[in-house]
C-alpha cells in the first residue's frame, strides 16, 4: 500500500532527511557529558551532567524537568557554555509516584528529589570539574517549583546522618523560574490568577477539592509550598513569562492562566517583604539588571 502511495525515490528523500534533520538537531543540542547518573533508589532520579570545555570548576545550573510525567527538561546548554557555566538536568519521582506510594503530600517526593539531587551533585563536584559554591537551580513551567522549594528552603545539611548525600549544603547561589507556577496553595493561585486551576494531585486529590479542604491542607501547604518559606538573605530569585499581563490571541485560556506572570508578581510581592531580591520580567516589563533569566543565571551564579 505504501509504495503506491510514496515512489522509491520520494521515499530515499524522506530517509535523507529525516537522517539530515535528526544529525542537524543533535549536533544542535550537545551530549550530555555523563548521562544517567543515579542520584537515589527509584528508577525516576536520574540526572544528566554538561560540561564545558576547559579545565573547571566550573559554576553550575541545576535544571528541573517535570512534575506529573518522569522527563528530563534540558536548559539552553549552548547559551551556559558561553558564559563558561556546566549544566545538570534533573529527573525526579513525580506526583504520580507518591500517590502510589501513598506518600502524603504526593508532591514532596519530587521537592525531597530535588533536594537530593542538589546535594548529590555538590558531593561529587570536584569528580566532575564542578564548583561546589556556585550552585544555582532552575526550572520551567512545572520544573520551577522543586527550584523554588530548595532555594526557599534554606539549610537543610543534616551533619549527623549516616548519609554522606544528606550531609551536604543545599544553600544555592540564585534560582530561576521560567513560566512558572510557584505555590501549591489553591486559594493563592486563584487570588493571584483568577480562574487558575493547577497542582493535583498534589495533596493527592483534585484541585477542586484541595480548594475545599484547603484549611485542613494548610500545615503541609506550609511546609512545602515556596512562597511560604521565603526567608530574608534568601537568594535571589529571577522571574521570567513569555507572556504579559493580557491573554494573547490564540492562546488557550487555561494555558495562559498556568502560565501568566500574575504568579510571579504575586510571588515577587511577599519575597519584597520578606527582604529577598526578587526580578520578574514579562513583555513590556524588563528588568533593569539583567537582560533575562539566562543572563541572571549566568551572572548572578558566579
């Protein structure tokens, strides 16, 4: 059926380019330099190491992949390289995993991954030509939210564990979220964007029902959602939306709620009280710093 459809020739042409294509995009995007490496027991904790060329240390972005789905979210590793910066991108258990495993909320495992994978990394810097103190973290869309939490969070080195992991720094340099959502308080992210509906299972249930119980989730919302553990001399943070403060024409409306800037001006305004330096940057809002997040991140990380 296929060949009267497609002529041998259409067809060595098509290969050719799939095969042009395909060498063009991974030449495009470079290797990781060490690939897999196992931070944990699960099979979902997995990161993936970008060097640079040169001797190092380098100073190095931890990069955050997704929430619901185990995937591995890669930051621009060309545009690090340029500024002479390694990248690490992270694979966690996700929400799905602690509902499973009954793990309450269902969202901590992949904040305590995070943690982990921050702190895995920093024991094994000097193996890989890796600063140890010039560590920032980042994340897009849901990726952000595990950043957030451990710059947030503060020290959490536990000197006595049996855990050599568990005893290293989790303190950061900066931390960058790009398009963003950075609570897991429902009644937040609607005063921040109206209409939003985000984040279940994260208390294992759906958000219509965390909304409901919302006062009964408060002690884990506490202890887990980043906006509530801002701390003054926390490190800074830098915001970035691709869109503004309107909803752009044929953009779904769910899709710009998830994603509008309305988080992170609502974020910015309780790290401004909390005394902790806090940049958002939408169209039509710049910032006055930095050109965007990748420029934060490479500046303010070193």
């Amino acid at each position: 059926m296929l060949s009267s459809v497609f002529s041998p020739r259409l067809m060595i042409f098509i290969v050719f380019m799939w095969l042009t294509l395909g060498s063009a995009a991974r030449a495009a995007d470079p290797e990781p330099t060490h690939a897999d490496i196992s931070y944990g027991p699960h099979p979902h904790q997995l990161l993936d190491i970008y060097l640079p060329k040169g001797d190092g240390p380098f100073p190095v972005l931890i990069w955050y992949g997704r929430l619901w789905e185990p995937a591995v979210a890669a930051p621009p590793v060309k545009r690090l390289f340029e500024s002479g910066v390694a990248a690490v991108a992270v694979r966690t258990r996700v929400m799905k995993d602690g509902v499973v495993d009954s793990i309450n909320p269902p969202v901590s495992v992949c904040l305590l991954d995070a943690r982990r994978a921050l702190q895995y990394v920093r024991l094994h810097a000097t193996e890989w030509k890796l600063d140890p103190d010039r560590i920032a973290v980042g994340g897009s869309s849901q990726g952000a939210l595990p950043a957030l939490f451990v710059a947030c969070d503060g020290e959490k080195a536990d000197l006595k564990s049996a855990d050599p992991v568990e005893r290293m720094s989790t303190k950061v340099t900066c931390v960058g979220a790009h398009r963003s959502q950075p609570s897991i308080d429902p009644r937040r992210m609607q005063e921040w964007v109206p209409g939003v509906e985000w984040g279940a299972p994260a208390f294992g249930c759906s958000f219509a029902e965390s909304l409901k119980r919302r006062d009964e989730f408060l002690p884990l919302i506490e202890k887990w959602s980043p906006e509530t553990l801002l701390y003054k001399g926390g490190p800074p943070i830098y915001f970035e939306n691709n869109w503004g403060i309107t909803q752009p024409e044929g953009v779904a409306k769910m899709d710009y709620l998830v994603h509008s800037p309305g988080w992170a001006l609502g974020f910015q305004k309780i790290a401004q009280e909390r005394g902790v330096m806090c940049y958002v940057k939408y169209p039509d809002h710049p910032t006055e710093k930095f050109a965007d997040i990748w420029d934060f991140l490479a500046r303010q990380g070193k």
